[in-house]
C-alpha cells in the first residue's frame, strides 16, 4: 500500500492521485538528494578528506541498496534499530566531548556574549517571523512524509504504532537539541567558516574531540559509523517508499495493469536505483547548499497536507477544488524557487503556497456541496 491509496479511495480523482504521486515523488528525490550531500560531506569531514566525498557517497550507496534491495521494509526497519542506536552513543560522545574542548555551556554562552552579542539576543521580527513560518511550514510537511505514512501502514498493530509516535513525539527535541548546541560550539572552535565549509562542521569538530585522549578518539570511530548511520537510514525509508510508489501507483496501475506483483516490485526496485544514481550525478556538484535543498523539498511536499489532513477530517472536501489547490500551491512554491522570488516578508514560499491551497479547496468544496445541495433540492420540487 501507498499514500495515494487513501487518496484514490477517499476521492475516487485519478488527476488528484496523479498529481499526489507528482508531489510526493518530488519530494521524496529531494530527501534522498539531501541524505546523499549530507552524507559526503560528513564522510569527508570526519576523515579529515582522507575518503573524497564522491568515494564517500558513492561507497555507501552501495551499502544502502544491498539490503533495501533484498530486504525490503523489513530489512530496513532492522537496520534502523542498529544504525539508531550506533548514533545515540556517538552523539553523545561528540556532546561530551564539544562540552570538554568548550569548556562547558556557560564559557561557551560568555564567549557569544563576547564576540557574537547579537547571537544570544532577542531576534528582531523579520526573523522571528520566519521561524515561526519555518516551524510552521516543517511541522505540516514532515506529518505527511510518504515515508512516514508507510511506515504507518506497516505497523504491526495499532497499540504498536501509538507506543512507537509517543516515543517520537519527544525524539526531535533531543536529537535536534544536541545537533544545535555541537553547531553553537562550532562558532567558537572554527570561527569564520564560509558557507561551504560549515557543512563539514561536525566531522572537524569530532577530529579536534578524538585528538584529546584514545578513549575519545575510539569514540569518534563510533560517531563516525552512528553519523553515516544516520544518513542511510532516512536514505533507505525514502528510496523504498520512491519504488514503491513507482511500482504501485504508475506502472501497475497505469502502465501494466495486470502485472503480477513480483513484477511490479522488480520495476520499482529497478526505478529506485535509477534514480539513486541520476540523484548521484547532481550530488556530484551540489545545486545548493544543504539548508537551501531542506527547504525547497518542504516548499512543494508541504502542497500535500490539505489532501491528507483535511481529507482525513472533513467530509465535505471536494476533489475538484483539492486538485487545483494542490496544483496553485505547488505553482506558487516552485516558480518562486524558479524566478528566485521570496521570502515574503520572512515567510517562505512553500507557506504563501500552501494558504492559496488551503483556500482553493475549502472555498471550492463549499461551493460545489452548495451547488450539488441546491440541484438536490430542484430535483426534489
């Protein structure tokens, strides 16, 4: 099964369903652009250059499809554990270790203070305006991830998949949380890194961290393996639900209808790694920066939240409107990518997007149940 399944059953629009496999493939080839440069840049950072980006990417691409490739969701699911827990002991080392080389929170706030006081004072509104609409734009993009939602049919039973979201509900918070205070320290260990350079930050700061004692330096060996983990284990769910999509709702509905299921999973399992590969030649030269990447995939993906949320809550939701309130939202949010227009006053396009699209599909779908309500009524008399 596939998100565009409850689409199709919920509106019975085979444009709308379309136009959701569109988006949804779009953005899940971002995500896994986004894991393959973050997973050079990582590899080369944490060597020191030693492994080049490209042999860095390319090497566990490799990996990642093996056991996609023979294992499918659960093969997935078990590396996941593995890679999770890899990561939790490495983090934590590295926090450990940046409080050591820092000297603690509180010098490392003093030093802010000191050298960067408009680090650690109030935002002024333009930027608190945009993190806010960020939050905003994230918190409705990543609720309707198809990697998520497939993971959520999979779930073995429903008291399984409530204890597992309770868990993850809390898991942004610490894991972002580390990741934030790592990147505060990086101001004042490797200060006046350009952009380019800053996306290598973690693996010079684990470098400096492993050079302190052995215990740490075995340590950041660990961090290695738990921050390329990291990586292919968001890769790995983003490519699987990329072929199946392919398989389920293109090829074997719309190209090859009566193909056997062995079949369908051959063909998307083949598309998966042809993309993986056409993604790898644009990773090879970057088209931006890591962020720039983050947030043009949640500008467009974010289109897909009025199908799946209000779809889910409100009856009276129309397809007709949903479609061309997807199709404007989308328009808005990759044109302004495209002519290099916005933020809008510190709101970024995806979220100018997505209240066009809002306000197509719930204008509309009152008017047209208004419209079949009154022709209702006629018929009646």
């Amino acid at each position: 099964m596939t998100p565009t399944d409850f689409v199709r059953d919920r509106f019975g629009s085979t444009t709308l369903s379309l136009l959701t496999v569109a988006l949804m493939l779009w953005g899940l080839g971002n995500y896994v652009l986004e894991q393959l440069v973050a997973m050079g840049h990582g590899i080369a950072g944490l060597t020191g250059e030693t492994i080049p980006y490209e042999v860095g990417v390319i090497g566990f691409i490799v990996i990642m499809l093996v056991y996609s490739w023979t294992g499918g969701m659960r093969a997935v699911a078990m590396t996941d554990v593995l890679q999770g827990i890899a990561m939790l002991v490495g983090i934590g080392a590295l926090l450990t270790g940046v409080v050591t080389l820092t000297g603690g929170l509180g010098t490392l706030t003093t030093y802010l203070t000191e050298t960067s006081p408009e680090l650690v004072g109030v935002p002024d509104t333009a930027d608190a305006v945009n993190w806010l609409a960020m939050i905003v734009m994230i918190g409705f993009g990543a609720a309707v991830y198809p990697h998520a939602i497939q993971r959520v049919y999979s779930a073995r039973s429903e008291r399984t998949l409530k204890r597992s979201l309770a868990l993850m509900a809390w898991m942004p918070l610490a894991t972002t949380g580390v990741v934030f205070v790592v990147g505060i320290a990086g101001l004042q260990l490797f200060p006046g890194l350009d952009t380019g350079a800053s996306e290598q930050l973690v693996g010079l700061i684990a470098n400096e961290v492993a050079a302190q004692n052995t215990v740490f330096y075995l340590l950041m060996i660990l961090l290695f393996g738990g921050v390329v983990c990291a990586i292919v284990s968001t890769a790995d769910s983003a490519v699987l639900a990329f072929s199946s999509i392919v398989a389920g709702d293109l090829y074997g509905r719309h190209v090859a209808p009566g193909a056997t299921d062995r079949r369908k999973v051959l063909v998307g399992k083949l598309v998966g790694v042809a993309m993986v590969f056409g993604l790898l030649a644009v990773a090879w030269n970057p088209p931006g920066t890591l962020f720039s990447i983050f947030v043009l995939k949640f500008e467009l993906i974010v289109q897909l939240a009025p199908v799946f949320i209000l779809g889910l809550y409100w009856r009276r939701m129309a397809p007709g409107p949903t479609f061309w309130g997807m199709l404007a939202g989308a328009v808005v949010a990759g044109g302004a990518t495209l002519l290099d227009l916005g933020p809008f006053g510190g709101v970024p396009a995806g979220l100018v997007g997505l209240a066009a699209n809002v306000v197509i599909c719930v204008v509309g779908s009152m008017a047209v149940t208004r419209t079949s309500r009154t022709e209702r009524m006629g018929a009646v008399i």
